[in-house]
C-alpha cells in the first residue's frame, strides 16, 4: 500500500526544518514525497520577475539571495563531502536556468505566461533536489523528479491549470511506481506540470497540495498525508479566536468551501482529483507530530453540530454596477464577465438585483477590473463604484442548509454585536453561506459567531 506525503513551504523553512521532515519520513516504505517550494521562494522569484522588468542590473543580487537560502539549508542538513558538493552543483545549474529566464525578462522588459510559469516552478524543482538529497545522506535511495518530465499532465492553462488525472495515472504507472518497487522515495516538485502543448503550467498559488492529490490519484495510494505548520482544519482562526477547536473530520465539500473562502490551509481544488476513490487523506502538523491532525472525508462529516467551521476573509474588493433594470438586461453579465475574464481576472462570487451587480474580486484585481468595466459603461450601466473595505465571513458546515434556524442563528449573533451586514449569501453551496461586514467590524464578527455554535 502505497502513502503519498506533502510537505509545504511551511515545513521546509530551514535546515532543522528539512531535517525534522526527514525524521518523519523515516523508514517509511513505498512512499512518495511532494514538496512545495522553501518558505518565501515562490515570493522571491515573483518580485525577481518585476525587479528584473526594472533593471538587469537587479538580476545579480536576486541570484545571491537565492543561493544564500538555499545554501544555507545545504550547510545544516549535510556533511561536507561528495553528496553535498553534487548538491550544490545542481542547484547552481538550477539557478543558472533562473537567471537565463530573468535576462530574457530584463531584454524584453516583459514576459509570456509559459516562461513565468517555468521560472516559478524552479522552487519546487530546488526544494525536491534538497530533501532528496538529504534522504541519500541517510542511506535511503531517493531520487528528486521534476512534475513535468515525468508527465503530471495539465491543459494549457499557465497560471491555473487542470491535472488531467488519468493522463497522469498513465504515466505514474510507467515512470514512477516502478521506481517506489524498487523501493526509491520519488520526491516529487510540487505546483506544476506539463501542458497539452508540451510547456510547464502552473495549478495556482499554494498548488502542491493539489499537485499531491493527483499523485495519490495516479498511484493509486491508499493514504495521503498533507504536513504542514498549523493543526489541521480548526472550527476558527486560533489567532483570531482563542477557544478554536481542531476539527477531527471534516467532509470533502466542506474542506474545499473553507479554503475557498479563506481559511488558507488547502488550495481549494486539491481534493478533486480524489473523487471516487477511497485514498484517505490527513492535514498533520509537523511541529506537532503527535496531534492526530484532521481527516477529510468523502461524505459527510458525521458531525453533531450544524456548522464545522468559521473564516474570515481580510481583503475584498467589490466592484457595485449600478443602472436601471440592469438585473434583467439579457447578456449583460456575460460581457462583463468575459471582459475581466480576458484580463485573466478571477471573479469570486456575484451578487444581482434590478439595480445592482455585485462582483467580490481579489483586492489586487480591484482597480485593473474598474478600469476594464468603465470602457462598458453605457446607456444601461449608470455608474460604477469600487468598494476596497468589505471582509468577508464564511460559516460553514454540511447541514447548514438542512436545520430550520442556523441562519437566524448567525444573524442574530452578528446582531448583538451592532454590526451590520453589508451582503449575504446563503445557498450557492449546500454547505457554506456567508456575508460581509465593514473591516474593523470582520474581527468580533467572526467570534460572535464562534461562541453562538461553539460556547
Ligand atoms: N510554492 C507555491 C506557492 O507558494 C506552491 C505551494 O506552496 O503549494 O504558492
Ligand atoms: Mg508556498
């Protein structure tokens, strides 16, 4: 029986880091490992791109810091000697591919989506070499495998791409399971894989636990364990409410909703490439092995309370469209959504009446989208107005919309606090709903809630 297990950015921050995952990987047999990138070297490379746009002249400092972060791990993890001098080579000629990638942006003062993707993807490559290289050193064979070169099939999407999973199962068949046979741990680059056309596309920000999933899909593994630094999925944010709970279970549905609306511990996509199959899949806590972490289920949670979990979601942008009978203008949604959709903008959710599209965006897309939208307005579209100050809250559980009363109960709750909800959704999921509040107000929102379904 095969176990797939994750470690994100989180997990591989530093040596001791690196060396606390060895430890759990341990003698674990007919495994194989997926990695992100070390912690901040997404980021890194993502500021790489605009500093090298500016100045060609960045590109030297950029590569040091890299190497510096890189090398620094190196040092705390292995022994001088050959196994560290092959190490570092590779990650020299790594990060030689990262710098002939960020001179051609610097020549051309711009970049196409594939050559951004290749370069992003040079973290999870550089994290995979290191915790390879660091299992050799204690006498495991290991081999670090990049996710294009052995066919983690994607469509041609660069920046949000699709696993096509049987593809990938094929593939997984012929390239990798013959190696875990011969008892090899695959450490497996994150984040990426290889488009239709044959280029490196990338499954979006925190992606490796989706790439992890169609691992386990593609190995037909029975387990699949996603380590990182926090419990697992928590009935809030611990920061932000004190008396959170860890959650044993929680559904597919459910996981998939919380990360959507912000509870930042999955790619929301991740546990697709799962349906239909009866892999088990855990969220452990690498600082605190022993805690059993959460299980995601297939199904329902089997959970007494009505709701599983509260999230707050800091920072949206709502984009209001205003004009007369707008609500019932055929085709007008469809324009606007397929003018951000060719500015690659995201929409997040939509909210209409007769007078009003609602459109929440990423923050960061604010701006571009009213910019975008202004060249629409017609005779039909009377004004349009950006909103920067709303936060979102999103109350969610698999028999939310079963019981008579939870809404009244979330409203009430966020009543007695004075704070007024400025938008509400409720059933687009059968599982979560959620509403907006004014910023300062997101806070005691959140608990309110909180103590209303776990006193
Ligand atoms: N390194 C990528 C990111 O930071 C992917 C991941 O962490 O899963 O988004
Ligand atoms: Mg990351």
């Amino acid at each position: 029986m095969i176990k797939v297990m994750k470690f994100g950015g989180g997990c591989l921050q530093d040596g001791p880091a690196f060396l606390k995952v060895s430890e759990i990987i341990g003698r674990q047999k007919q495994t194989a490992i997926v990695v992100s990138a070390v912690s901040g070297v997404t980021e890194q490379l993502l500021a790489a791109i605009e500093q090298s746009k500016r100045s060609e002249k960045n590109i030297p400092g950029i590569l040091a810091r890299l190497i510096q972060k890189h090398r620094l791990i190196i040092d705390a993890i292995l022994l001088p000697g050959r196994e560290k001098q092959r190490l570092l080579a590779t990650v020299h000629s790594q990060l030689t591919q990262v710098r002939r990638l960020l001179t051609g942006i610097a020549f051309h003062g711009d970049l196409t989506p594939a050559v951004r993707a290749r370069l992003l993807s040079c973290g999870e490559r550089l994290a995979a070499r290191l915790l390879a290289g660091l299992l050799v050193s204690r006498g495991r064979k290991a081999k670090a495998l990049d996710a294009h070169l052995i066919g983690i099939c994607t469509d041609d999407n660069f920046e949000n791409a699709s696993i096509d999973r049987e593809r990938t199962r094929k593939n997984f068949t012929n390239r990798v399971k013959p190696l875990i046979h011969d008892g090899v741990i695959p450490v497996i680059s994150g984040f990426f894989g290889r488009g239709a056309g044959g280029a490196i596309t990338l499954l979006g920000r925190n992606g490796s636990d989706y790439s992890a999933a169609a691992v386990t899909y593609a190995l037909n593994a029975a387990c699949l364990e996603i380590w990182k630094d926090v419990d697992g999925f928590m009935s809030a944010d611990p920061s932000l409410v004190p008396t959170a709970r860890r959650l044993e279970r929680i559904s597919f549905a459910e996981a998939a909703e919380l990360s959507y609306f912000g509870a930042q511990i999955l790619h929301p996509r991740t546990i697709e490439p799962l349906a239909g199959t009866k892999a088990r899949v855990f969220i452990r806590n690498l600082k605190r092995p022993e805690s059993p972490g959460s299980e995601i289920v297939a199904g329902r949670s089997e959970r007494e309370e009505a709701v599983a979990s509260i999230t707050a979601n800091r920072s949206l942008a709502n984009i209001r469209v205003h004009g007369a009978g707008i609500g019932s203008k055929p085709g007008l949604l469809a324009g606007i959504s397929s003018l951000l959709a060719a500015a690659s903008i995201n929409i997040y959710s939509v909210l209409t009446s007769h007078t009003c599209i609602n459109l929440l965006l990423d923050p960061g897309d604010g701006r571009r989208s009213l910019q975008r939208l202004k060249a629409m307005a017609n005779g039909v579209i009377k004004r349009i107005e950006l909103e920067e100050h709303f936060a979102l809250v999103g109350v969610v559980g698999d028999k939310i919309m079963e019981k008579e009363g939870i809404y009244a109960r979330i409203f009430s709750a966020v009543a007695r606090e004075k704070i007024n909800v400025e938008m509400a959704a409720a059933g687009a999921s059968p599982v979560a709903c959620y509403f907006l509040v004014k910023r300062p107000d997101l806070d005691r929102a959140v608990r309110a809630v909180h103590d209303e379904f776990f006193p």
